[in-house]
C-alpha cells in the first residue's frame, strides 16, 4: 500500500488519537501538530471524524488540561467533529483512578460537540460517554465514545444505544480493551498477566464496578449485528494488536490497539511523537488503515501500522 497514494472519490476518513497523554504533559507543541495537521488535510482526506481513544492528560491537572483544550481548540475551529473519553489517566486525583472523578468536564462541555450531526449522553451534557451520527459517503455510523472500565449502567445504556440504531454501522471506542498479544483484556482468565486491565484498578470497586474487555464483549460489543469495530489505546509494550472476532449474529467485529506514547516499543520521543491514525473507509467496502506523525513527517509501514480489511 502506497502511503502517499489518494483515496479513490466517495471515500472518507476517520482520524484516531491514541494516548496524548505525555504530549499534553511535556510536548504540548506535538499535540498542537497533530490536530493542525488534521485540519490541513480535511479536505485531501475528506477528514469527518476524530475518535480519541482516552489518557488525554498523564495527571489529571489544569495545565495539562489546558494544554489539551489548546489542540482541540483546532478541530473545532476548523469544524471537525470530534469525540473524547476519559483514560485511566483522565481519573482521579493525579490520573490514579482512584475514583472517577476527572477535569475533563471543567474544559470541554457539550458546545463542543457542536459540529457532530447529533449527539447523545450518558448523564446529561458530560462528556465521559457519548454518542455521535455521522453520515458518510459510503453509508451512516454510529460512533460509540465509551469510559475507562465501563461501568454496567453505561453498558446497559450502550446496549440501548445501538439498539435504537439499527440502520448504522456502529464504531465503539473506548480506552481499554484489546491487549498488546491483540486479546481482549480478561480479567477472570489471566488476571494480573495482562497488566493494567481496569478491573486491576480502584474504580473496580467503586459503585458500577468496571468492565474489562471480555466482559464488554459478552455484556454488550458481541450482542448487536451492526457493530464493526472496537478502537482502544491504553497498552504499552509493542502498542498495537487486531483481533476479528464473530459476533452472535455472525458478523466480524474488527477489534484494534493502537498506542504510540513513551513507553511503546519503540519509543520515537516527544511523549508519542504525535502519531495518529487514518481509517480510509473506501466505497467497496474496504477499510485503509494508515499511521502517521505529522510532528517526525513520518509513515510508518510496517504491517502493524498500515493494512487493509473488509467490512
């Protein structure tokens, strides 16, 4: 696959974010890179979605926040609708987790999701689950913007979402959910060998408790025909993985990792080097997904960064 190489017409674009957290921390000036180089290529692109896949900041504190809201401030300028979720990190006093209290509502209200085509809640107006329509070139979708560990009431919640839905191809992201050997999170099968499963962590107990990935696959992903992917972050390690799994009425749910903050083998600097990732969705059907840092001017081709699948 050509990393240069233009999309075929009626195409579009869905951009991912994985963990900004170390960017919004020390480098803020690759975060700022990275949403204005979204903006650049809108329209080369046909850029439509921003997905983040959560740990927007490392601590959970105001600068960084404000460091966030600075980068974002691009999209929405720029008229890019866009969604965001809380990490781990996003939680708790200085990103612990040690409850689910977070400054992402003190910085980013639902005027920001202005530019979606209509938007839904959990709990009125705040923005740790959301959903968003999105009507594309190649059909309508469902993006389905999901907490660190959700808790039941926001599965059952998810659950009727997509059931309201039927008609669009439904996109979930969320923080935490395939792990870097590309398995789901499994808390009662492998315990503490897949470090950092959410269920490792004190929100685990709290009201709600949290579910890890094989959980949020039985409770809610695998119940509903027209989920085509599960995007997450989260994991270190190699910071990638896909898994395609069936659900119960057959049809392939594409489950994908993408993680590229400090800490990921290799480690490019600049708290992540402000790598992002392109999701092409082409008009037969095809899903391009490409890796890029605007801040390195960088593809990255290897097969785990750049390949191709079927809806």
């Amino acid at each position: 696959m050509d990393a240069s190489a233009p999309l075929p017409p009626e195409a579009w674009t869905l951009v991912t974010l994985p963990d900004t957290q170390f960017m919004t921390l020390r480098y803020p000036e690759v975060h700022v890179a990275q949403t204005e180089w979204i903006v650049a290529n809108q329209g080369r692109y046909n850029i439509r979605f921003v997905a983040h896949e959560g740990d927007i900041v490392d601590c959970n504190t105001h600068p960084e926040w404000n460091n966030a809201r600075r980068a974002l401030d691009n999209l929405l300028h720029a008229k890019i609708p866009f969604s965001l979720l809380p990490g781990n990190h996003d939680l708790g006093r200085w990103g612990k987790s040690t409850d689910r209290g977070t400054l992402l509502n003190d910085y980013f209200t639902f005027w920001d999701y202005a530019n979606s085509e209509k938007v839904g809640y959990f709990e009125a107006r705040r923005m740790e689950n959301s959903w968003h329509r999105l009507t594309t070139p190649t059909g309508k979708f469902l993006i389905l913007a999901l907490e660190f560990g959700p808790r039941d009431p926001v599965l059952d919640w998810a659950n009727k979402v997509v059931a309201e839905n039927p008609d669009r191809e439904v996109i979930v992201v969320t923080h935490a959910y395939l792990y870097s050997d590309s398995t789901r999170y499994d808390w009662k099968q492998k315990g503490a060998t897949q470090t950092w499963n959410p269920r490792s962590y004190a929100i685990a107990k709290s009201e709600g408790g949290a579910n890890d990935a094989e959980e949020m696959w039985s409770k809610f992903v695998s119940r509903h025909a027209n989920i085509r992917f599960v995007l997450s972050g989260h994991v270190l390690h190699g910071g990638t993985g896909y898994l395609a799994s069936d659900g119960v009425h057959g049809n392939v749910v594409h489950q994908i990792l993408a993680n590229y903050q400090t800490g990921t083998v290799p480690d490019r600097g600049f708290g992540g080097a402000g790598i992002l990732r392109l999701m092409h969705f082409l008009p037969d059907r095809t899903v391009r997904v490409r890796t890029y840092s605007p801040w390195l001017e960088q593809w990255l081709t290897e097969p785990e960064h750049q390949f191709s699948l079927t809806l």
